[in-house]
C-alpha cells in the first residue's frame, strides 16, 4: 500500500433521523440511467452517521465522509450541514 492515504468516499444526502445521541440517518438518493433501457433509475440508501455535535436536524442537507467504523452500524461521519431544514 503506498504511504499516502487513499481518497474517502464523500456523499450528500438528508438526514431522515435525529432520535439518537450523536446519531443522525442520512438518506442519499442516486440517480442512474438503466444499463439496457436508458430509464432513469433513482436508488435511495440509508447511512447511520456520527453527529459529535448532534448539529444536525431532521430534514437538514448535509454532506457525509466515510470513516472507520465508530459502532456497529456506524461508518460514516458528519462533515457539514449543507443547508438546515425550513
């Protein structure tokens, strides 16, 4: 492996769930054409994010960075918050 670290992954997404502490769900939606019939596809997953600062509200745009694994189902961390919910 070379010395420097590899790019980590970045998406933007909205944050769909506040309830926990230092937790936030992200939703990201992905749009992509369909291989064979050219349609525009558009897939939504859920990321479980580390809010330190529980910054973050429901309805927020935010931007999330992959991380090492803080939890069991945590793997990706808060950046910013993009734009707060109205």
């Amino acid at each position: 492996m070379s010395p420097e670290r590899k790019r980590r992954k970045v998406r933007h997404g909205v944050v769909v769930s506040a309830a926990g502490d230092k937790t936030c769900v992200v939703m990201v939606q992905e749009r992509k054409r369909h291989r064979m019939y050219g349609k525009m596809i558009t897939r939504s997953t859920k990321f479980h994010t580390h809010d330190e600062n529980n910054e973050s509200g429901v309805g927020d745009k935010v931007t999330i960075m992959e991380t090492r694994p803080v939890s069991k189902t945590k793997r990706w961390r808060l950046v910013k918050v993009v734009e707060k919910a109205k």
